[in-house]
C-alpha cells in the first residue's frame, strides 16, 4: 500500500449501450432487445474486490435493479453499499424537476424494496449536476437522500463544473452532503484524477500520482468511479461512432482488469458512506 489513508471506492453499474455517448445511436426503447452483459461483468468485479478486501459503493441504475434483483443482493451480501444512479441513465439536464423527482423517488424506493436497506446516496448519469442544475440537491434532499456524488469539478466537453469545490462540501440551502469525484490541482486547473475515461485512456502512473497527491498533499481520501462494461473487451461494438467516442470507450478495455487489480493493490479503498457521512465529512459551501 503507498498510503495509509483510505479511499473511497464506487462504481456506476449500467451496461455498455446505456452510456451518454451512445444516446444518439441506441434509443432506450429499444435496450430490451440488445445482449445484457451487466450482471457477469459487475459479479467480475464483485470477485475482484473481495480477493483484495476491499469494499466500494455501487451507484445502480434502476433499470439494472429490476432486471437482476439477485445481483443487487450479492452486492449487498458482499458488504458493500447500494446507491441510486437514477433509473435509466437520464441527465439532469434533460429533465424537468419534476421528472427528476420523480426519478430518484422511484429508484430509491426500488432499489431500498431489492436491497431490503436504506439508499442512502446518489449520482446523476454524467456528472449532469452543474451550476445550472443545483436545484437537484434540494430535490434529492427532500427525497431523503443522504448524499450526492454527482459534480466533477472539471472542465469537460460532456460536464463539469470547474468553480466547484474539489472536495465533499453541503449545500449551503438544505445541507446535503456532495462528494465531487477527485481532482488535482495543477497550473491554477482542475484536472481529472478520479478514475473513469482518464483511468483506460492514460497510463496507469498517472492515476497513482493523482491518488497519492490527493493524499499526501491536500491529506484527503481520493475519490474514484468506473464502470463494469470498462472490464469487457468482447462487448459488442457499436457502427456509426465518431472517432472521439469510439476511442473513449473502447480504448484499453483489454488492459482495465489488470489496472484495477494494481489499483486495488496500492491504496486502501472503503465504501463511500463509511467515510464521509460515517466520518460527519463536509462543510459548508
């Protein structure tokens, strides 16, 4: 282990063709249709995690939720932490407020009926929480969320929120707790240092600068996400794809169990509930 802190571990459990990057070539009417590979890629990283001990939080799409109830059971009989990540992948952005309340209402209660425990966090698909969207952590509070990990402190193509703050913070209206994924300060930026896309697409060294930067400098737990689909390189390919997506998906998904394994090996990884609302983390905005 290269650092005595423990890190906060989670994983967005939706399958390959439910990305945001696919929403312009797969509708979600036609999901039903197309080979599910969800259950044996997250029962995969279910077996790597428990050969290094180490336990995450699965952030579970509802639509997962209802199709494979045992396998949200296993995860919940393995120790980990269930969490929301809406029902069907669909950005704050394109909802109204009343829609998204209705969404995470509805996962929640699906999601505590399946599990048989309280769901205590959540994530929005993409990271789709903004300046513009904040409205959304009163909503989720009033829903009776604990906590959000939904804003990534980046500037991005897809989302971000760079003026955010780097780590967990409340809401200054309601108090609800936000645990942005982990940054590094570089440069007067923000840059991404908390696993998903940046994790396959660079070197595995530079995620481990980024962790034991985050730890030793700013003395903080690091916060990191990735996806089971990241783990299956005979996935199936989709036509179509412009350049950049393609490379975003596909790219190094033969090499991401390898680098998870030495991911697991090097730091300390714990559920996100034991260490931020467990520890009372968070301040005020």
């Amino acid at each position: 282990m290269t650092s005595s802190i423990t890190n906060a571990l989670s994983v967005d459990v939706e399958d390959y063709f439910q990305v945001s990057a696919f929403e312009r070539h797969i509708a979600r009417d036609t999901w039903e249709t197309l080979p599910c590979r969800v259950e044996r890629n997250t029962d995969r990283v279910l077996e790597l995690f428990a050969e290094h001990g180490a336990k995450a939080t699965f952030f579970t799409l509802g639509w997962v939720a209802e199709r494979y109830p045992s396998l949200v059971r296993r995860i919940v009989e393995a120790g980990h932490e269930v969490a929301s990540h809406g029902y069907s992948h669909v950005r704050v952005t394109q909802q109204t407020p009343a829609e998204f309340s209705d969404d995470v209402r509805r996962t929640k209660h699906l999601l505590e009926d399946v599990s048989g425990i309280e769901v205590r966090g959540y994530r929005a698909a993409s990271y789709s929480i903004n300046r513009d969207t904040l409205w959304a952590l009163d909503t989720l509070n009033d829903a009776g969320y604990h906590y959000s990990s939904s804003i990534y402190p980046v500037r991005h193509d897809l989302y971000g929120m760079p003026d955010a703050p780097r780590f967990p913070f409340r809401h200054k209206e309601t108090g609800i707790l936000e645990i942005p994924i982990s940054t590094v300060k570089l440069m007067r930026r923000n840059w991404p240092g908390g696993g998903g896309g940046f994790f396959r697409l660079l070197p595995y060294a530079a995620s481990r600068w980024a962790i034991r930067r985050v730890n030793r400098d700013d003395g903080r737990p690091s916060v990191f996400y990735f996806h089971p689909w990241e783990i299956d390189p005979d996935q199936p390919r989709q036509t179509g794809l412009s350049l950049r997506t393609r490379t975003r998906h596909y790219m190094n998904l033969s090499r991401m169990e390898r680098r998870l394994e030495r991911l697991l090996s090097d730091f300390h990884w714990d559920r996100m509930d034991r260490i931020f609302l467990d520890a009372n983390g968070g301040a005020s905005a």
